[in-house]
C-alpha cells in the first residue's frame, strides 16, 4: 500500500534529539531511521511531510528530501511527460500501419512495357495497389489467376519485398526449329562400332569397324542416291584412360610439450614492432586469438595472441593399402573426368608403377560404350 500513496525519503540536518524523534514517530509513521554525521535519515508516508515540518518548527533541524517513490510522484511524471508518450505512440501506430500496408508494386521478370503494365492494372482492379492491407491479399490465389488470364505466362509469382508487393513472371518461348536440310551422322569420338542402326540415310560402317573422330558414320543419301538429313544410332566401344599419384612417405608432427605465447598489437592494420620476441623453434603449430583493445566498433587498435606448440617433424612410410587407394581414387576421377554423357562403363583395368622412391602411379582404364553418332552439315 506504501506505493499507492506514495513515500519519501528524507533528511533532518541539526540536533536530532531522541525526544523529537519520538514525537515525530508519534504522529508520522517512519521506517528505516538512520543516524548520519550530520543529522538523521528515514523513510515517511507522503501525506505525513506537512506534519512533520511542523513539529520541526522552532527545532533548528531542517528538512531536506532524498528521493521519492510511489504513485503519486509517477502520475505527475506522466502528466510532465504526456506530449512524449503521445507522439511516440502515434508514431508508432503510424508505424505499425505503414509497415502493414503496401508501398509499391512493381513487375518484375519481362521486358515488355505493355505486358508489365496491362499486369499492373489488372491487379489494381483485384486490390493490389498502394494502401491496400498486405494481410488481406491471397498472393498465391492471385498469382493462380494471373496466370490463367495470360496463358503466354510459365510462371507467376507474387512476392512480397519488405512493404512492398513484386510480381515475377516469365514468358513461354517458342522452341527453336532445328535444322532440316541434309546432312550427314559422324563419329564424335574415335571407338570401335558395336551396333549400327539407320533411321535415314546410308551406312558407310558396321559393327567391328575401327573409325577416328569426325569419320562420316551414316551418309545424307537415301537408296535412291538424293540428299536427304541422315539419322541414326551409333553404338560404339570406348577406352578413357585417367591417371593419379600418392605420396609413399608422409610427415608426422609429434608435440614436444614446450610452448610460447606472443600478444602484438595493431593499429589501423600496421604491427606495432615493439612486442614482438623470437620463440627459437623449427617447427611449430599456431594458435590466434584475436580482440580489440576497447569493446568498441571504431576504436583502430587491435590484438593477437600468438600461442606455439613446438613439434618435431618426421617421414614415415605410409600404408601401402592406403597408397594404392588414394592413387586409385584420383586416378578414377581423372578418368571419369573425360567420360561422355550417356556413357556405360563395362570393364576397367587398374595399373600401378613407382616413381622414384617418393610416389606411386595409379592407371586406370575404363572401358565404356556410348553413342558417338553425332549429325554434321545441312542448313
């Protein structure tokens, strides 16, 4: 109840004697009645101040008041403060109604004006426009109808963009017609034919020829001798060789336990010489711990904490089981690098040799059928 009606905090500076306390005490409720070197605090009621100055009256003590606290005192903080708490909370249901309404509408994804702005109007009249309440609007209905009334349109989407609405479309394109003069089927890559299959045109392989890369596989002639766009399937035999190394010996680093510490500061990125110091070790591993100096985003000087832990480096032979895998394994992805699309590997064929005493080769071969027939010429 003490908060409702409000209480302070004061001082009595003077000769408080034990009698006018007790006399105040009397007719003031106090609490927290403390002495002080030159006078008495403590804690009243706010509706008992006017009678305790004047039992103070003709005393020598003066009244002085610490702090307040309670209801009465916050009501006229508000009052002194209302043009504040007004303009904030109007600022803020402003706010809060500029942050739920749309902005703009913009169209974004084609180059045509007219279509951009035939999208707008049409969305103006389903309420999509500047004022509109971003809460009310179905985009993923209207982006449904939008696309049903434009069917030249593949995609349409409505996005929203902060407080503001963009509707993202991308035209239908007509396939591009291919070519329909003659022409002949050619090797795209040298293999030996396993099959051969004629659409259109006539053969000049079979299957267990040899032929080299741009070979003319299925000639633009028809039975008859005219030109005509030759068409077929081309299956043939392939060999894709890749190649890959692995090191025979590998360094380990083994901790000797001794370590050092080294802080260097920084100032707008330059290295200040002065605390740098030499730590005499070969080899090493390196820690940083980075910070600044000042818990603040401008302030220029920076530092790093340099931890080293001395280690001794040596070579030691790897597993030869772990060598052959690793060359296996890159000389596998050299191969399948030079793959063609479509290709079907049938066999491989894995060869390792020695390279000096460090590292060890890896030759894989893999054997894979695809189609090379590829047409070449005609308009």
């Amino acid at each position: 109840m003490e908060w409702f009606f409000g209480s302070v905090r004061l001082r009595l500076r003077g000769r408080v004697t034990p009698a006018l306390l007790d006399r105040i005490a009397r007719a003031v409720p106090l609490s927290d009645v403390r002495r002080v070197p030159d006078g008495v605090t403590l804690t009243a009621p706010l509706s008992g101040v006017y009678e305790m100055r004047k039992l103070l009256r003709g005393q020598g003590v003066r009244l002085f008041v610490e702090g307040r606290r309670g209801l009465p005192f916050w009501r006229v903080w508000m009052r002194r403060r209302a043009a504040f708490f007004f303009s904030a909370a109007a600022a803020l249901l402003l706010l809060l109604y500029l942050s739920a309404a749309v902005s703009a509408v913009r169209v974004s994804g084609t180059d045509d004006q007219a279509l951009a702005q035939e999208l707008l109007q049409e969305l103006e009249a389903l309420g999509v426009k500047s004022g509109a309440y971003i809460g009310d609007i179905d985009r993923r209905e209207l982006a449904r109808q939008l696309q049903e009334q434009h069917p030249e349109l593949t995609f349409v989407n409505l996005k929203r963009r902060g407080t503001s609405l963009e509707l993202f479309v991308v035209e239908a394109t007509e396939a591009p017609k291919g070519p329909t003069g003659p022409a002949d089927v050619v090797a795209g890559s040298a293999g030996l034919i396993t099959k051969v299959t004629v659409f259109s045109g006539t053969a000049l392989v079979r299957p267990g020829d040899t032929v080299r890369q741009g070979q003319v596989l299925i000639e633009g002639k028809d039975a008859s001798g005219l030109p005509c766009r030759a068409a077929g399937l081309i299956e043939a035999r392939l060999w894709h060789t890749g190649r890959g190394e692995a090191e025979l010996y590998e360094q380990v680093r083994t901790p000797t336990g001794r370590e050092s510490s080294d802080t260097r500061l920084y100032f707008w990125g330059y290295e200040l010489p002065f605390f740098q110091k030499e730590d005499g070790f070969s080899h090493c591993d390196i820690i940083h711990e980075t910070g600044s100096l000042v818990d603040s985003l401008f302030f220029p000087m920076k530092w790093d904490k340099i931890t080293k832990y001395e280690v001794e480096v040596s070579t030691q032979p790897r597993p030869g089981s772990q060598v052959r895998r690793q060359a296996a394994q890159r000389a596998f992805t050299d191969a399948l690098r030079l793959l063609p699309s479509g290709a079907r590997v049938i066999d491989k064929t894995l060869k390792y040799s020695k390279i000096g005493n460090e590292r060890l080769a890896a030759t894989l071969t893999l054997e894979t059928l695809c189609e090379i027939g590829m047409q070449a010429g005609g308009p």
